[in-house]
C-alpha cells in the first residue's frame, strides 16, 4: 500500500492528464483532435519571434493579406518566385515589427500616441509613406489633402473591403516608420562628437606619411619546432565558440536522373517541325497558325539588333541581317527547332517620355484636359514597360496629344514628350518546336530511378551497393541547409530538401519528382543539429590558425635579431634578404588606407619620424618601416567629419533589427515554402 501511495503522490498529475486525453478521445471528433495536436507541435512553427511561436496558419494569414495588398498595389497576383519570395518576406517583417521591435521600442520607453497618428496619417505632419503614395496626387502630381480625404470617406462604403485594407496597412506603416525614427534617434541623437573629438578626427584624417617599408612573408612551409596542441585548440574553440554556430543541416548523397530527350524524340520534333514549315512560309494568318502549330505564339514587338538573342544567338543573326519578305531555313539548337519571317522593318526609339492622364469615355480633348496632360509628371516607357493599351505611341508624333485606349486604365489622354534616338528594329514571326522527351524516355528515366530505389530498400548500405551494382554516379552535399533550392544542376529541389529534413540518418528516398526534369533518390548521410560545430570538425582549422600565429610571431623574432643596431633601411633588407619599398600618403583615413595592409597602417600612425620601426606582423607577412615625413593637409574638413558621422549613423540604423534579431529570430519558413 506504501508503495502504491507513491505512485499516486508522484505520479497522479501524469496519470491525471493520460485518462482526460483518453476521455477526450470519446467525445471530440479525431480530425478535431489531430488539428489541434498538429498546431500544437513545434515542427509546424514558421519561427519564433523574441519567445512566440509563430504557427504556420498565422503565417498563413498574414501572407493571405499582404497578397492581397500585393495585388491591390501592383494590380496582380505574384507570379514569379522571386516576387512571391517578396510577399513572403514583408509579412515575415510585419511579424518581426509587431512582435520584436514595436515591444522593445516600448521598453525603452518610446510610444506613438493616437493624436500623433492623426497628424501623421490625416493631420498636419502628413507621413512622407502617405504623401509619396500614388493614390493622394493631385492633378499636378503632388500631394492632395482632397484626395486623401475623399479616400478616407470612401473606405466604409467600399464593400469589398479592399480599400480598408490598404487603409491600414498604410497606418500600420506610417505607425512603424514612427518607431523606427524615434529608436535610431536614440543612436543618432546621442552619438554626438564634441568639438575635441571632431578636431581630433580632423587632424587624423589630415595626417599623410611617407613611408619605406621591408616586407618579410611568413609562408606556410610546416615548421618541426613549432607544436600546436590539443589544449590550445579547445581552449581557442571555447573562446570563439560563437563564431562556429550553425544552423541544423543534412549530409546527404543522391543520385539524379536528369530526363533528356532521346534520338528519337530530337527526330520526332524535327518531322512535327518539317510538316508546318511550307505553310509557315506561305500563310497570311500567322497568329492563328502559329497558334495551332508552334510553341512560340505571334507578338507584335518590334525587335533591335541582338534583342533576339533571348531566343538564339542564331535567330537573332538572321533577323538582324535579313530583308523584309526574307524568311531562313531550318534553325536547329539543342533545345528546340525555329524558322523567321522578317514581316516589317522601322525605325523606333528603344525608349520614349509620355505624359498620362485618364479621361472618360465620353470626353474630347479639350483646353482643360490639355492643361491637366502638360501639368503630369512624364513617365519613362519601353517595350517591356508600358502601361498596356500604349504600343502605338513609340510611333506618335512629338508633343501631339492623343487618346488611347488601355485595357487596364480605360481611355487615357497620353502626349510624347521626347524619344530616345531612331535605330532600326524588325517585326517578326516565329516558328519554334521545342524538343522534349516524350512518354518512353520519361518512362526509361523513372524506370532507372525505381530500380536504384527498390534494391536500396530504403537502407543507406542497400543505397551504396546498388548504385555500385548500377554504376551510377553519386553525388554528395554536406551541410545542407533547409534552405537549399537547387542540388546538381537541377533548380527547385525543395521537395529534395523537405524529405531528407523528415527522415532519419541511414534512411533512403523512394523516387522524389523535381518538375518534369529530373528523378532524385537520396540517402541521409548524417543529421546535424543546430547549435556549434563540434570541435573535431574544425579542429583541423583551428590548428591551422594557431600555427600561423606561432610561425608569425617566431618569424618577428628572427627578424628583430638580425636587425638590431642596424640604423639604415637598406642595411636591414639586406640582412633580411628583402628589398625596399617605398609609399607616399599614406593616411589613417579609411579611404587612405585601403591599399596598405591594417598592421602596418596602425603601426606607422604611431611611429616616429626617422626612426627605423618594427617588427610589425600581421598572421602573413612581417614589416619593418621607417616614416620619412608627415605632412598636415586641409582636404578633410568639418563637413567631411559630419558626412562621415551621418554615414555610421546610417548604418547603426540599418543594424537595429539585425541586431535584436540574434537570438531572438528564429525562421523557419523554408520548412515551409
């Protein structure tokens, strides 16, 4: 009973909690319960910000929402990578303000109150975020107060909710930016030089030297007498340890199975190519034909010398020097078959300066509309960027006002202010087949993949002894990050990269699919978490330095013992087998001193004048020197000191975040996207 007793004291909270998760089980639904347990592990953290897990579905919605201010803003979803990278990245900063920086600024006392924000959004103190916004000018370009207010009035009663959105992400911008100010005040405002320290930079920024200098290399050739121990190494590892944190990575080894496409597969694009070539020639319709029978569809650019060079160095040849009416034979490549017709040829600018303004359906140009086009701001546009409906006015006449008709816009009144100088450019039609593996090489390549993964039966030795068996080559990545994207070659790895983060070490993919390019079968070859690297890893490193340190400083000695009691520069190269070099200006100023090695630098700012000095050394090199001169110039002034002061304290600000990021900023959003 004793005994019994214990258990129940020790263990009952325990056993509490086991028989209600078992009671819960009954009652709650078990998709219910498996979401709840799936929010609740770490694995599903984006990161966690100064102690809060960031789940993924609140990720979630902040990423939704800044989509959606994406496209309000841009007037598009993001498509590229790149730019949904981009989104991804701005709702991660929001959450870093929110959850770090506004909360530290807080601490340190700083706050921005609601009649600040009225000034700052609606009031007198308008927010340089507000008054540069598109939305507010005015007819003449610059700020409105009328528009803004007739925004403001106009977010209740838009019922798609879009405009409150773009509302408050604009206050929420304007109130961030407030903190940002106020916290880099703090450094700004406070780093303040007096007027010694300002006359003191002054002068060190003044001071020239004349220099000659002996350089003695220490080299790397192993040296018997001098020993780094094992001591010494863990004791330098444990001093510098921070500089060996790393981030939780996998060794892996895989095998790729790049699809290419075959002999057969080249001759069969050639004959799909070979059967639409006569009609390519002949037709009058070539939008409608090169819709049915090409992989490039018609367009309407007009094209300059090289420009085509994004399609074929060889397309781009022919075109370039190619007649009108003129149409090449067949263009091979290893990616794909073309053929050109040259269709029309002018002469356009690649650029021109337009003046925009929009205008109702109904509208004629008018004095008053022709005021409101003159009084724009000009806008730059080329082929690739142009509001859409404004193709033609590469061709329109100077300073001829005109409407246009945009798909986006609506009508506009648009007026070519200038042009870029005439060169030739070419309208062109062009038939393209591109070479693809077809169903039997995909299926050749799977098949190689499936073999390799079924005899490794998901064991790394099974991994080893089949892509032997197989000779297949295997290619290995140590340290790989969560992060990694791209593996041999071959772009887009992320599910690559995603499984080996799930599985164990010692375990073996089946086929993992990267697009319709490639097969991956991979082994874990090691697990690495995050924390430091283990000293036996970079022992050897370590070893290295410490060396270079010893070799450095006994090298200085043997160069200050042979020239003690020598009084003259040639004297001492002489005795160390060197030659003399010499250097005018050399100044402690950073700009002055990029050219000259930090070590010797510092020595000869502290060095007497005509005395021979040294040894200096750096882990490389060994320098005696002799300053001949100083000189005292006035080519850094006050306003130099002040330039210099504002340039730091840009860059304390840019630091601020970054800085009370460490250690508080964990991201895991690769787990993720």
């Amino acid at each position: 009973m004793a005994v019994l007793e214990k258990i129940r004291v020790k263990f009952g909270v325990a056993i509490t909690v086991i028989i209600a998760i078992a009671l819960l089980s009954f009652i709650i639904d078990p998709s219910t319960l498996s979401s709840v347990m799936y929010s609740m592990s770490s694995k599903n953290d984006v990161g966690k910000i100064d102690g809060k897990r960031i789940g993924y579905m609140e990720f979630q919605e902040t990423l939704d929402k800044y989509t959606k201010l994406n496209e309000i803003i841009t007037g598009g979803s993001p498509s590229s990578d790149e730019q949904q990278k981009a989104v991804r990245d701005a709702a991660w900063q929001s959450l870093v303000d929110d959850y770090l920086f506004v909360k530290n600024c807080k601490k340190a006392g700083l706050f921005v109150g609601k009649d600040e924000k009225v000034e700052l959004t609606t009031g007198g103190d308008i927010s340089p975020i507000i008054a540069r916004d598109p939305n507010f000018a005015g007819e003449d370009g610059s700020f409105s107060v009328d528009r803004l207010v007739e925004f403001v009035q106009a977010v209740q009663g838009d019922e798609s909710g879009r405009m409150k959105l773009y509302w408050d992400y604009l206050q929420k911008a304007v109130m961030t930016e407030a903190y940002y100010e106020k916290y880099a005040a703090l450094f700004t405002k406070s780093n303040q030089n007096n007027k010694l320290m300002t006359a003191r930079q002054i002068a060190e920024n003044n001071t020239t030297a004349d220099i000659e200098y002996v350089t003695v290399p220490v080299g790397y050739v192993q040296d018997s007498t001098i020993q780094v121990s094992d001591a010494e190494i863990e004791k330098y590892y444990n001093a510098h340890k921070k500089n060996y944190a790393s981030k939780a990575s996998r060794d892996i080894e895989y095998v790729v199975f790049e699809v290419k496409p075959s002999a057969q597969d080249i001759a069969a694009a050639r004959d799909k190519f070979n059967e639409s070539y006569d009609e390519f020639l002949t037709t009058d319709n070539l939008k409608a034909f090169l819709l049915r029978n090409s992989d490039r569809k018609f367009d309407t650019r007009w094209y300059g010398k090289n420009e085509l060079n994004t399609v074929d160095r060889k397309v781009a040849e022919f075109v370039d020097n190619a007649a009108v009416g003129k149409a090449s034979e067949l263009i091979a490549t290893d990616e794909a078959f073309y053929a050109v017709r040259v269709l029309a040829a002018k002469k356009l600018p690649n650029s021109i300066e337009v003046k925009v303004v929009p205008a109702n359906d109904a509208e004629q140009i008018t004095s008053e509309l022709l005021a409101k086009v003159d009084a724009a701001e000009a806008m730059t546009m080329t082929q690739d960027r142009l509001i859409p409906g404004c193709e033609d006015l590469f061709d329109a006449r100077l300073n001829q006002a005109q409407f246009v008709q945009s798909p986006q816009y609506g009508k506009l009144l648009a007026k070519v202010v200038s042009k870029s100088e005439l060169v030739e450019k070419k309208q062109v039609a062009i038939l393209s087949r591109n070479i693809v593996p077809g169903k039997e090489t995909y299926n050749s390549y799977y098949s190689q993949a499936n073999t390799l993964a079924a005899r490794s039966a998901g064991t790394y030795k099974g991994f080893k002894d089949a892509a032997d068996s197989l000779r297949l080559y295997v290619q290995s990545y140590d340290k790989m990050l969560e992060s990694t994207r791209h593996l041999g070659g071959v772009d887009g790895t992320v599910e690559v990269t995603r499984w080996a983060f799930d599985h164990k070490k010692g375990e073996v993919s089946n086929i993992i699919t990267v697009g319709n390019s490639a097969f991956f079968v991979v082994a874990v070859k090691g697990v690495n978490k995050e924390g430091f690297t283990p000293l036996k890893e970079v022992s050897p490193m370590i070893r290295m330095t410490l060396f270079q340190e010893k070799a450095s400083a006994k090298k200085a000695e043997e160069v200050a013992a042979k020239m003690a009691g020598l009084d003259d520069m040639n004297a001492v190269a002489e005795a160390l087998g060197a030659e003399v070099a010499s250097k005018e200006g050399v100044a402690f100023a950073a700009a002055g001193g990029m050219s000259v090695d930090p070590v010797l630098l510092g020595a000869v700012a502290s060095a007497e004048t005509g005395v021979i000095s040294g040894p200096a050394r750096s882990a490389y090199s060994i320098y005696v020197f002799k300053v001949l001169s100083r000189e005292e110039g006035a080519f850094y002034n006050e306003e130099d000191a002040k330039a210099m002061d504002a340039q730091k304290a840009q860059y304390y600000s840019q630091m601020i975040v970054p800085v009370m990021s460490e250690d508080k900023v964990t991201d895991n959003r690769a787990r993720f996207f």
